[in-house]
C-alpha cells in the first residue's frame, strides 16, 4: 500500500535510488552487486561547477563474491560520478579490504572500523548495510529453511513479524512457537 497523498503542495528536488542484485555464478560462488544514483531534479550549482538536472551527482557501484558461508572472497567499487571529481573515486581501492569479512559476523562493526569517517566513502559505505539482507534474500529457496543440525530456522526471532513467541511463528513455524512466559 502506497504512503497516504500529503495535503500539501510539493515539489521533488531529489531521487536517491539503491538497487541490489544477486547473482549464482557457475563457479559456485556468488555475485551481490548494489547501484546507487543520486539525481537532482533542477539544475545543482556545485564548487565543481553546475550539475544539470538529471545528470547524477553520485553513481556508484559495489560488487561482492561471497561463498556459501557469506564470507567475501572478492570486492571492488568504483563510481561513475562524483561530486569532486579526482577525489571522491580514489577511495574505490580501499574496499579490497572487505576480503575475508562475514557478511553476518559483526559485519556492520567491521565495516565502521575500516571505512568509517575519512577511511571511506560516505556513500560506497553506506551501501554496505544492505548487503547481508540482500545476501539472504539471493539464497532465498537455495538452501532448505530447517537446517540439518536441528537449529531453528536462521530467520526467526530476527524480526517483529518472526518472533518465536508472535502469531506469525505460531501459524507458520509451529515447531518453534515458544508461547511468551507471564510477568511474575
């Protein structure tokens, strides 16, 4: 369902679109790729010079191999454009460093202690964070929910909607329903 229509009058100045996708790979790895623009509708003056509308301000890229464990094998950025043209796209090497990360241990920890403040890109950092999502949402139907060693399903209990003590868990995953204990 569509947000409500506002009762006042505007007019769009700006689209930030973040797209992800997912990609099998013959070799058996797999390929998470995630686009970003940023595009003012009016023309932009800059201290680069004018941007004009439509033209992107930011399009950048990420792409990252990850096994079946979600740990990264391989990663690579690079922008496209770029608001300070011989700075802004110098940083792209830096997220080599996402080799050997995990995409679901201390990910998110991880990737402030390399990329945080000045160490990254404000936007190429703040793709990242969709990554494990985005992760998991490619594996979706490649590996079986109830896993071999007995272990409740990896997603429950990870949101509201999934709580092993809520409605939803009890109709969907009756197995792991856990009714909630009373307050003493």
């Amino acid at each position: 369902m569509p947000l409500p229509v506002t009762d006042v009058e505007r007019e769009l100045r700006h689209t930030r679109r973040v797209r992800f996708e997912g990609y099998k790979r013959a070799d058996g790895l797999w390929d998470l790729e995630a686009h970003l623009t940023d595009i003012k509708s009016h023309d932009n003056p800059m201290k680069t010079g004018v941007r004009r509308a439509g033209q992107p301000i930011h399009e950048m890229w990420i792409r990252l191999t990850i096994d079946r464990h979600l740990t990264i094998l391989d990663a690579s950025a690079s922008s496209d454009a770029v608001p300070y043209p011989g700075g802004c796209e110098t940083i792209a090497p830096a997220y080599k460093r996402l080799i050997g990360l995990n995409l679901v241990r201390d990910f998110r920890r991880a990737v402030k202690k390399h990329f945080g403040d000045v160490k990254g890109c404000t936007h190429l950092t703040e793709m990242l964070a969709g990554f494990p999502t985005a992760a998991i949402q490619t594996f979706a139907g490649e590996m079986p929910e109830e896993r071999s060693d007995g272990r409740k399903p990896f997603q429950l209990d990870q949101c509201h909607a999934l709580d092993t003590s809520g409605e939803t868990v009890k109709k969907w995953y009756p197995k792991w329903y856990r009714q909630e204990k009373a307050p003493a």
